[in-house]
C-alpha cells in the first residue's frame, strides 16, 4: 500500500466533491424508498378499494322494509363471482329470487318495451301501477352493469361483456331471470306499454314478447292492455301486423285490448294532482 505522502494531490477529491456525491446519493436512495412506499400505498389502496357496485345495491336495498339486503348480496353475487363472464345463465338466479320472491300485485302491474323513460316518469307520478324496476330486485341493479373472471373473487363493473356479445352475459341473465319471476305472479288486468313511434311495437325477441307475456297464465291474468305511446306523429297504432302476433302468444282466456296515447296526453293526465289514481287512456 502506498503512504498518503507518495499519493498525487490530485488523487484526492476535494472536500467540495465529496460532499456532493454523499449529497446525491443519499438522494437517491430517498427516492428509491419513496418510490417503493408510493407502490405499496397504492397496491394496499387497489387491494381495499370499496366494493361501489355493492355499495350502491346495499342502499337501494335498504329502501325497502324486510329484507336482509346483505344476505341478499350474497344470493346474488355468487351467481357470476369466479364464472367467466359469457357463461352466467339465468338458472344462476334462481337463489336470488328465492331469497327475494316477488309478489302478485293484482290489477297494478306494469310491463313495457322500449319505454322505459315514459313508464317510469308516469308511475313515478302515479302511484297506481308497478313495474319491476319498482320492486326490491328490480330497483338494486337498474341501469348497472357487472361481471365475474375465471379465477378471482372480485366483482368487476367495466369490461364486461355487454348485451350482445353473448347470450349468457350476467347483466342479461339477471334481467332476463327477474322479469320472468315478475311476469309469473302477474293477475288479474295487467297493462304493458309498448312504442307507437316505431315500425314494429311488438317484438317476439324482447323481453316483454319472448318471456313476459308468455308467463301470463290465464288462471291468473283476466286481461292484457296495451297502451301504444307515441310521440306526436304515431308510426304505428293498434292495427299493426304485429299486434297479431302479440294475440297468438297470448295464453288463450287472457282478454285483450289496445289503446293509443300521445306522450303529451301522458304528461298532461299524470301530472294532474286533481286526477284521481288511475290510468290516463
């Protein structure tokens, strides 16, 4: 080894320079545990984030009276958690419904078809139909989405597949399932609001055509309104072709009737507090 009286002068750095590299490399190692405790936050926040899909169906749940929203929760996520998301058929509800059975409401309940918005104001204002967004299973999922992964026990609410991507999807499943159980306990008259502003009102492949009038049974149900809303200048009225088809899927014994209405008349009638409950056709 080499005496310090033997070593160059410039060898040695000056006191300067030394400082600075201890400066910056304390620096850096402050930045590389800052670094590591930025990702562990945010990893243990992901980790814990709030469930909000469960959130929102445990306050909606709440609204109701009798029922056990959380046991409710349950009946209803084990139906798609774990499952890939395009092989969630309706049978997967069938604990929900049992946990949650839907009752008959004689003569007030209310079915439609690409009138959700004009419905929901008009019984909204009127308290004298129901509909199924109006009931406890109804009311948690509406106008939700979610879904499942293969092999994680999370509950995901983007990147779902969506209604046509494929038939067995949880969110039409779900709907598919419930609107069903409501159409089985339907009795007595039943009204069902369908679109006077298209071509074809009646649709065989909608809900309402393909499962919710084939429910009705006519031990039950006495009779099936139809009430045609339309906008100012109808497209179609009680006589389309399609109606036809309405009365041949129609449980015979089930009475049937048509009845047009503006939009406008609607508003008029449902806004009405002197107006007693009742329809405004």
């Amino acid at each position: 080894m080499e005496s310090m009286e033997s070593l160059d002068p410039g060898d040695v750095p000056p006191p300067e320079k030394r400082r600075s590299r201890r400066t910056c490399a304390f620096l850096g190692v402050a930045c590389v545990l800052l670094l590591c405790v930025t990702v562990a936050v945010v990893m243990v926040t992901v980790r814990h984030k709030p469930d909000r899909l469960k959130g929102t169906f445990i306050s909606r749940c709440e609204l109701f009276q009798g029922y056990d929203c959380e046991m409710l929760w349950s009946a209803f996520k084990q139906a798609y958690v774990g499952k890939d998301p395009c092989k969630v058929p309706w049978e997967a509800y069938d604990p929900l419904i049992a946990a949650a059975p839907f009752k008959p409401s004689c003569n007030r309940m209310m079915f439609w078809s690409k009138t959700k918005d004009v419905v929901q104001d008009f019984t909204e204002k009127r308290g004298c139909f129901l509909t199924l967004e109006e009931t406890v299973l109804g009311s948690v999922l509406d106008g939700l989405s979610w879904c499942g992964k293969e092999g994680s026990s999370e509950t995901f609410t983007s990147g779902c597949p969506g209604w046509g991507d494929c038939e067995n999807n949880p969110v039409g499943s779900f709907w598919r399932r419930v609107s069903a159980a409501f159409a089985d306990v339907a009795c007595g008259d039943v009204t069902a609001m369908l679109n006077g502003s298209i071509e074809t009102p009646f649709s065989p492949t909608s809900i309402f055509g393909g499962i919710e009038l084939k429910m009705f049974n006519s031990s039950r149900v006495k009779s099936l309104s139809i009430v045609l809303v339309s906008q100012e200048n109808a497209v179609s009225n009680c006589t389309n072709a399609s109606f036809k088809d309405l009365q041949i899927e129609l449980d015979e014994g089930i009475k049937y009737n048509c009845t047009e209405v503006t939009e406008s008349q609607l508003n008029e009638c449902s806004s009405d507090p002197e107006k007693p409950c009742g329809p405004c056709w």
